[in-house]
C-alpha cells in the first residue's frame, strides 16, 4: 500500500483497537488531507460519548497508541480533539519514487474480482437517442472500464427496448412505406420520424390500429415474416446507436446487447412459476406480484404486473427474468442498473421481488445506480425550441464544434489535421466530463461552454495540463533521466502537495468502485491537477539543475501518467499536444 493516508487510516484504526478494545476494529478513522498538516484524523469526537471520555483524551490515548512506524513524523492534537499528522518526507519520497515503476499507478487489484453486470445504455429500437441515454451509456462506460481495470469481470449489458407492442404498428407502417420510394432504407435519424408517422396513423385509423394490434400477436407467436420486418427495424436501429457509440468512444459491442426480446422465451415460463409458488397474483384482471413494503397513497400494496389483462407482458416481467438469467446464467455477484432516477421504484420493487423468490441473495446484490436529469439553461428538462427532445448526435457534434473553437484562440499552433483530432478529444471528452464531474444523482443544467472551456473542473483543464507536461518532455533529449523523487526541507509547500496528491490515485478509484460515484475520481483529478499548476509556477523544472531537476520531471511525469490513466478509465482520451 503506498497511498500515506490508507497506511494512516489503518494505523488509526490498530491504535483504536490497542487503547480502546477490540470492538473498535471497524472504527471509521476519519483520516483525510489536513489543513495544517498533511492528514488529519477527526474521530476522536465521534467517539467520544461511546467512549464515555472528553474528545481530547480520546486522541491522547489515539496517539499515544500509535503502532511503531516510518510513515508518521509528528502527531499534534489540535481544538477539541483533531489529530494532527504530519508524515516523514523519507516515506513519501521513496512512495513517489517507486511509482515509477508501477503501471498501475498504485491502483490496486481486487483482492476479491466478481462478475458483475452492468446495464446501461439501453436506447429503444425505432426512437432516437437522447440526453437521458447519454447519462446512463457515459456513466455505465466509466464504471465498466474502471471496475475492469481493477480486476473484475465486467459483462456489459445493453438492454435496448427491441420488444414490445410499439412493433406492430412499426411493422404495419413499415409494410405501408415498402410500395413507396425510399423504402427500406431508413436512416434512424428518421425513425423517429417514422415513429411518430406510425403513432399518428395509430391513433387516427383504427384500420391501422387493428392491423398493429394483430401485427403484435403475431410477432409474439414467432410468425416467420414479421420477425423478418421486426429484424429490419431492429437492425437499422442497432446501426445507429453503433455509430454514436463509435462518436463517443464507447466500449459497447454487438456481443453486449442483451435486449428485452432476449427474455421473450422465457417470461411465459417465469410468470407460469410465479403462479406455481403463489407469488403471482390476479388483480383486475392483470397477473400480480406485490413485493414487501410497496404502498400506494391509499397504503394499498403496489403491483408489479408481470402478465396484463390482455396476456401481454411488459416491462417489469422483462426486468424480472432479466434479473434471474444475470443471477443463474451469467453468475454475477454485483449487478449495477444505470438507470434514471425516475426508476427507482421500478427496480427496488424488481430486487424486492427477487430477493422474496429465494433468487438475490449474499454475497450477490443488486444496485440501481440512479441518476439525475440533464435539465436546459432554463432548469427544465433539457429540449430543443421545438419542444423535442435533444438528439444525442446533434449533442457530439456541437461540443466538438465549440472545442474546436476554443482551441483555435487557445492553440493557434496546432495544424489543422491535429486540430481536428484535439478537437473531438476535447469536444467528446468535456461532453462525458461534465457528466461524470457532477453528483451522479443530481440533476445538472447542460451549458456547452462552460463545458469545453479550458477554467475550473473541466475536461480541457485536465487534458491540457498533461499536453503541458507532454510538451515540457518534447524540449529534451531522449533517454533523460527521472527522479528519484526527493522533498528536502527547503521544498516549496507546493511539491509536497504535488507528492501528496499523486500519491492518492488508488483510493480515488477504489472511492468509486464503493459508491459508483465517478465525480469521486474527476474531484481527485481536478485536485491532482490544479496542484501541479501551483508547483509548476513556484517550482521551475527545466531551469533547475541535477537532482532537483530529475526529480521535478518525474513528478512531472507521474501527474502525466496519473492524468491519463486516471482519465482513461473514465473514457476520456488526452491528446499529447493542444
Ligand atoms: N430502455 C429503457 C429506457 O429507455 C431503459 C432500460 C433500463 N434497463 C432495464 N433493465 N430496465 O428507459
């Protein structure tokens, strides 16, 4: 463990268990970054009522407990009880050296890798994709990649909405289009065009709307022809998410589509079980179940439907063979649902429901990891003047637009083919940084130039401190030598900073591995980067001489690393110049 505030933190919690007793093992240390030390340790105030002691004496007897080591140098008990310590530069420098050496950047593996599913993105067939998917697919990437890095199996998921009654009348207007010019060859940049076609003759033609209703059963019973029309549509769709995925740099493949129509074969079985064990039952004329705990207003349980009045199956059937075949097919222990918030009830009803039938049990869990909407400049729900929703492409198009904008008075120098390249780097990556820098459940305004600009928490920040760097190591000769790391008593507060943040990328990660809260890791990035600016400006690196300047180039070089791995892991690229 090379991270000086994990080795702290488990100190602490060994000095807890020497002066307090063994029931203290999983005491949390409260350890971060001091304001007038390096760390500090505030859980003497916390524990200071169990302890039935004044909090002072608690973090005297912390302190004074304290297994022998070479990490911490001075321990200073500040105000009611803060444990003030500062660490001996001998073990961060001999830390930041041997990082060095580690490509993994002091990331650890998994002591324990599971399998886990990860659902998300999930566009629907026949639908454009909107800013809503763009949350789950940013998200869902960044947690796949992250949770793959640190030693997992991670089985994407991506359950697109292929399914379901919207077919029958696509396949009817489908069908009516065919005699016409154009037909066949749908770009989905019209298929919501074509949806909404569809939906207006469904709802003015009761002809059509028969046709569809027909259409649906005979999709459902496997007739040969309509599963061919169905498959047309599904395959123009799957083209089409495809080609955004591609745009955005995003690990999804067609091995990863899991869609609903996968479950067709099986809900027949599962609710005919549900039924078997009594868990289901009738209600109005719908096939229920009612998981523990789930009232409505009038405190009346609330149904999930697992079969409608008219036989059909929906949504919720779907998640709940979805569940099983992710528990007993795939053998996930963790699976992760990024969904919008707005489902929350949907899927705590489904792991209610699954934990009730003897089927979700430890060590497997389900989490929904929910999050918030991308609202306009208005703070409403973010659509265009039309009142439609904002397509996803139209989204990627102007980020890079704008990025290459910026970068035209930022970086005049760059020729117009590395501009270009930047520019989707930049203009792709702020698009993703912006969604995964704010609090996942929260919702967030959608401003694309705050995003692509290059001030504060922002992706170009980031990305343009590392081309610094980069550009730094292309004014030396080849071969120069780095380090080792070395923080004499004369360092500006700024290197010790630097070293001490850099130290920190491991526990950023497994932050994120605990809460799937990415904003855990851009914080640490931002934090990470803004303090190499402070010690670029205080502490010259090629004007210096010898060993200082070998060691300020391989903290140079470490922050590089840290900034594009860090980054890479949350799928954002960095380019080596802007
Ligand atoms: N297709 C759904 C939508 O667009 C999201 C599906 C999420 N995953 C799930 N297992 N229900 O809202």
């Amino acid at each position: 463990m090379l991270d000086p505030l994990e080795v702290l933190k488990s100190l602490v919690r060994d000095a807890a268990v020497a002066a307090l007793g063994p029931e203290y093992a999983d005491v949390d240390p409260q350890v971060r970054r001091g304001q007038h030390a390096d760390a500090q340790a505030d859980l003497a105030l916390g524990l200071a009522k169990r302890v039935r002691k004044a909090p002072r004496a608690v973090a005297e007897s912390l302190v004074a407990a304290l297994p022998p080591n070479d990490l911490v140098e001075r321990v200073e008990i500040a105000g009611p009880g803060f444990i003030n310590v500062t660490f001996a530069s001998s073990w961060l420098v001999k830390a930041a050296t041997e990082r060095l050496r580690d490509p993994r950047l002091g990331v650890a593996r998994a002591n324990t890798p599971e399998r886990i599913t990860i659902d998300y993105s999930a566009p629907n067939v026949a639908k454009e994709m909107h800013v809503g998917h763009l949350r789950s697919t940013v998200l869902g990437d960044a947690l796949a990649r992250l949770l793959e890095f640190r030693g997992h199996t991670v089985i994407r998921q991506n359950h697109v909405g292929d399914w379901g009654t919207p077919f029958g009348m696509l396949i009817e207007h489908l069908l009516d289009r065919q005699g016409q010019p154009s037909a066949g060859d749908y770009e989905v940049s019209d298929l919501t065009a074509f949806y909404k076609e569809a939906r207006r003759k469904f709802d003015d033609d009761p002809a059509f709307a028969e046709r569809s209703r027909r259409r649906v059963v005979a999709l459902q019973a496997g007739d040969a022809e309509t599963l061919e029309r169905w498959r047309t549509l599904v395959d123009i769709s799957k083209r089409y998410f495809e080609t955004i995925y591609a745009a955005l740099d995003i690990t999804l493949q067609d091995r990863d589509v899991a869609g609903e129509s996968m479950y067709n074969d099986r809900l027949v079985p599962l609710v005919a079980e549900l039924q078997e064990r009594g868990y289901a039952r009738e209600d109005n004329g719908a096939l229920c179940v009612f998981p523990a705990g789930f009232t409505n207003k009038d405190k009346e349980p609330l149904p999930l439907i697992v079969r409608k009045s008219d036989g059909g199956f929906g949504y919720a059937t779907t998640d709940l063979a979805a569940i099983r075949y992710r528990l007993f097919d795939v053998e996930a222990t963790r699976l992760l649902y990024v969904v919008g918030a707005p489902q929350t009830q949907h899927f705590s009803m489904v792991f209610t429901a699954a934990r009730e039938l003897g089927w979700l049990k430890p060590p497997a869990r389900a989490e929904h990891v929910a999050f918030g909407s991308v609202l306009g400049a208005d703070r409403r729900m973010l659509r265009t003047r039309e009142g439609d929703s904002v397509r996803l492409v139209d989204l990627i198009s102007e980020a890079v637009a704008r990025a290459e904008a910026v970068l035209e008075t930022k970086a005049p120098d760059l020729d117009a083919e590395t501009r270009t390249k930047v520019a989707r780097m930049v203009g792709v990556g702020s698009l993703k940084y912006a969604d995964l820098s704010n609090d996942r459940v929260k919702d967030y305004v959608f401003d694309v130039n705050r995003m692509v600009s290059f001030d504060g928490n922002t992706c170009g920040y980031l990305q343009y401190a590392h081309a610094r760097i980069r550009s730094v190591f292309r004014k030396l000769d080849a071969g120069v030598e780095l380090g080792p790391v070395e923080l004499p008593a004369t360092a500006d507060a700024a290197e010790r900073t630097l070293v001490l943040n850099l130290l920190g990328l491991g526990a950023a990660v497994d932050a994120v591995e605990t809460t799937l809260e990415p904003h855990r890791l851009t914080s640490y990035l931002y934090e990470l980067a803004t303090s190499f600016t402070s010690f670029y400006e205080k502490c010259p690196i090629l004007s210096s001489e010898g060993t200082v300047r070998a060691s300020r180039l391989a903290l140079a070089e470490l922050t590089a690393r840290t900034l594009h791995l860090g980054l890479g892991l949350l799928g954002i690229s960095v380019p080596d110049r802007m």
